[in-house]
C-alpha cells in the first residue's frame, strides 16, 4: 500500500510540538509494517541542510488563479521518503504564526499532489493532518488540475487539534486554490468563511483524532470550538486512535543528552540526571521536582501552574519550567524564577536537548491541560519514569491511571492541580512511587499497536 502523508511539520526536520513528532515517528511505523509512505512538508528555513534535501527542480502548481512554480527537494530515511516544497512564503524564521498562513498553507495543499507526481509516487490513498492540510482531501474529491491518479483519491484526515482551524476569506481562498464556486457551499464553508480544518473533516473519507476520548470530547460543546455540530455529523466516520512514542528516540537507557543512562532494570542513573538538572538550573536538589516541557499556550494550562506556584514550593516542590509561547505567561514564568531562586528554574524557548533532560531530571511532570488530544510529554515522562500529574482530558486521560502511573485531576483549576500534587507528595519516597515508576517505565508505548490500527483504516478506504 503507497501512503501520500501530508503534514506542515515533520521530526526532525521541522516541529514546534507533537503534530512534529507524530509526523516523525508514524511514517516509520508504517514502513517497518512494509507500507510504501512519501511524507510531503514545507522547506522551512530551519530544515537541516546536513543532510540537506537533494534539490531535483521546480514544479507548476495550479494556485491564484494560475500556475505558479514552487521547488521540490527530496530524502529517504529509515525507510520513508521525503518530499519538501520549497517557496518563499514557507521559508521564514518561524513555521506559523504569520497573517498570511491561511494563503501559505493553501499553496502548500495545493502543492502536494504536483509534488508526489513529480517524484514518482503513485499513491492509492492521502493521509492528511491539521488543518494546514485540510483543503487536500476536498481538492482530491474535487479533482480539478490534479496530476492523472490523483482525481478521487481517497483521503484519511486527522485532527491533533481542533483550536486551530485555518479560517480565511470565502472568494480569495476559493481563488488561492482554484475551486468552483459551488465549493462554498460545501464543507468549507463555515458562517461565510472558509475553514480549512471543516473541509478536511468534511471531504475525508475516514476522520481520526489521536485519543479515543478526544474522539468523544470533539462532539461537545465545551471542547469542539464551534465544529461540535460537524464532528457529531461525521461521528460514523470519526475515531480515535491513541498515538505512540518513538521509543528509540525517548529512551533513557541511550538518551545521549543524559547526564546518566538508567532503566526500569536500573533506575539509579535517574538521580545523578535531577543532580544534574539542579545545579544547571540553579535549584535545591533536595526538593522533589516538578517538571514542565510544554507550549505556553491557554491549552496548557500554565497559567493554573503560575497560579498554584507559592503553594506547590510551601509543600516543598521545587520548580524545572521550560516552555515558549504567550509573552504573558513567559513573563510570569520567568518572574517565579526571579522571585523564588532555588525553588523555580525556567527556561524561556524551544530546547530539544533541555527537554530531555528535564524528562529525565524532574520526579514528576505536570501536565494541566484544559483539553489535550493526546499529549506526548506524559508519554514521554512515564518513560522517563517521571510521573505525570495531569488533567483528565483527552489523551491525557486514556494514557494515565491515577496511583499506578501518575496522578489525575478533574477540574482545570489550581486547586485541582494541587490536590493531585498533593497525592504526588505523598507517596513520594514511599515504595510506592518506586512501584509506580517501574509501572509507568514497563508499558508498551510505541507506535507498534497504533500503527497497525492506520493500516487497517487505510485498508478500509481502498477501492474493493
Ligand atoms: P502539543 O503538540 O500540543 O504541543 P504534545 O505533548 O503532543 O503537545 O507534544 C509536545 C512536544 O513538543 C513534545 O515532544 C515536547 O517534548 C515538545 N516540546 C514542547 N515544548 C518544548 C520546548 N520548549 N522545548 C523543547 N521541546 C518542547
Ligand atoms: C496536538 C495536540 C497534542 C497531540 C499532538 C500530536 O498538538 O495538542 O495533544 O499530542 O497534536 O497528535
């Protein structure tokens, strides 16, 4: 089976946060399954030049009511091919956040299938993720200036989260991708708009999202952001397929950035990683540890952390923040690092290196998310044998149990999250803890299963 994956970041050429990783690790569970993938993603600026992408020419793709060339450049690794389309619009310092993104994304979809008939690939299905590429699977039901194969293709689309939606103007987006008219009364169009993430939920043949309760979440109100309605009327189609963790990448028995390896055989390493973490960050080693790795974003819940702050030092936490994000909650992460020297270390922007070793350093990791699709840092922390304190939501919720992997909360709230703390404390340097670290270090959470439950969904779209 010849799998087209389409996605606006990829590990470890590109990531800003799970959707990175996932992008990453899937492919390569799928290829080691013996399915043929093309990853096809942006050329972004910070795209490492060593390897650098065999650069093969330029491409016509229709977009703007033309046809405007874009680059192409490609890779193989472990088993998947790459495809990276190269522009100016997609080359800037930063992968998102511009006002334009809504357009630079449309030529990205649009630049997908040019891109695979370029290279070869002839696929019999598009997996596509997010809604950077969430036009794709509505201009493959659409099938105009599409290479031969591509028209009707059957398309599988993944939703890692449903905030962002890509919204733009109806008639220049409708100009941007060269649809009809009669495509803005279709599942693009929401009150007038276009949106891109509707049009793949819409067009897609098969729906998933990355946990089974945020399957169910999506249908509500409270976590649907305004797409409830539409995620109900496709809930035939809609499932939830929990994500994995590349388990050689997150492996502390050969994390390279460790200060010692360990193992659930051998957990003695896991103490000479906090000594480590303490003194790079300046903090009492004596103090249990909470760790953060997480986008500064309202999703995350930094602000319910910043908020329990004074409260989680005065029952003896001690602080390891890193994260980016929101100006405001960086500015008040970093002011409970001025304030309280000892107690709370941040750093303030994106540091794969430093990630791992706060996974490895901290005791427990927090993780108060308002909702969570799925969430890789607890995964990654029960690795580490880190426990999670976490939020019941989403993946979060479907990945720990409370007193045997990690500690759940319901409510969003500070005092939500110091009462699971508050759990954490206590059986923390009890037998306990030990058991639960062996617990949350012993589970199979690799992509093997998951990556399997893709296959057969991909098999499920083909033509009989
Ligand atoms: P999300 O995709 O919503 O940001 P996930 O938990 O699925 O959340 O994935 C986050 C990924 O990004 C993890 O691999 C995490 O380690 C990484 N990450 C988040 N913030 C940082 C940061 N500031 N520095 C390094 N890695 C980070
Ligand atoms: C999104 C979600 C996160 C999920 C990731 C990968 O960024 O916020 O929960 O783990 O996508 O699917």
């Amino acid at each position: 089976m010849r799998v087209l994956f389409a996605s606006a970041e990829v590990a470890p050429f590109s990531k800003t946060g799970g959707l990175g990783d996932v992008a990453g690790a899937l492919p390569r569970a799928l290829a080691r399954l013996g399915l043929e993938v093309l990853v096809v993603t942006p050329w972004y600026r910070s795209v490492p030049t060593d390897p650098a992408p065999y650069w093969i020419g330029d491409v016509e793709v229709p977009f703007d009511g033309g046809f405007e060339p874009v680059g192409v450049g490609t890779l193989e690794r472990d088993g998947v091919r790459y495809a990276f389309v190269g522009h100016p619009d997609l080359s800037r310092p930063r992968l998102y956040g511009y006002p334009d993104d809504a357009r630079r994304f449309a030529r990205f979809s649009r630049a997908v299938p040019q891109v695979a008939a370029r290279v070869g690939f002839a696929p019999d299905l598009l997996h596509a993720n997010d809604w950077h590429t969430g036009y794709l699977p509505l201009l493959l039901a659409r099938g105009w200036h599409l290479p031969p194969g591509f028209p009707h293709l059957p398309s599988v689309f993944t939703v890692h989260n449903a905030q962002h939606q890509g919204e733009s103007e109806m008639a220049a987006t409708l100009h941007w991708l060269r649809l009809g008219r009669e495509a803005a009364h279709g599942y693009l169009d929401r009150f007038g708009a276009a949106n891109a993430l509707l049009a793949g939920v819409g067009a897609a043949e098969r729906v998933t999202t990355v946990s089974p309760t945020y399957a169910q979440e999506l249908q509500q109100p409270e976590y649907g952001f305004g797409l409830d309605g539409a995620f109900r009327a496709v809930a035939g189609k809609l499932v939830g397929i929990l994500n994995g963790l590349d388990v050689n990448e997150w492996d502390p028995a050969t994390d390279p950035h460790l200060a010692a390896r360990y193992s659930a055989g051998d957990l003695a390493g896991k103490a000479a990683n906090k000594r480590a973490l303490a003194r790079e960050l300046g903090l009492d080693p004596e103090r249990p540890l909470l760790g953060v790795v997480s986008r500064f974003a309202e999703q995350k819940g930094i602000d319910l952390l910043v908020a329990a702050a004074e409260r989680l030092l005065a029952a003896g936490w001690g602080l390891a923040l890193l994260g980016t994000g929101d100006p405001r909650l960086e500015a008040a992460v970093r002011a409970l690092a001025t304030e309280r020297p000892g107690a709370v270390g941040a750093v303030v922007g994106f540091d794969e290196a430093l990630a791992h070793r706060v996974y490895a350093g901290a005791d427990a990791l927090a993780v108060p998310s308002r909702f969570e699709p799925c969430g890789l840092s607890q995964m990654i922390a029960m690795r580490y044998g880190t426990l999670p304190v976490v939020r019941a939501t989403g993946g979060l919720k479907d990945t720990v149990a409370h007193g045997r992997t990690g500690f759940v909360f319901e409510h969003a709230t500070p005092e939500g999250l110091l009462w699971a703390a508050g759990e954490a404390a206590r059986a923390y340097g009890t037998p306990a803890w030990r058991e639960m670290q062996l617990a949350a270090m012993r589970q199979d959470l690799s992509w093997d299963a998951s990556a399997r439950r893709y296959a057969a969904l991909y098999g499920s779209v083909l033509p009989s």
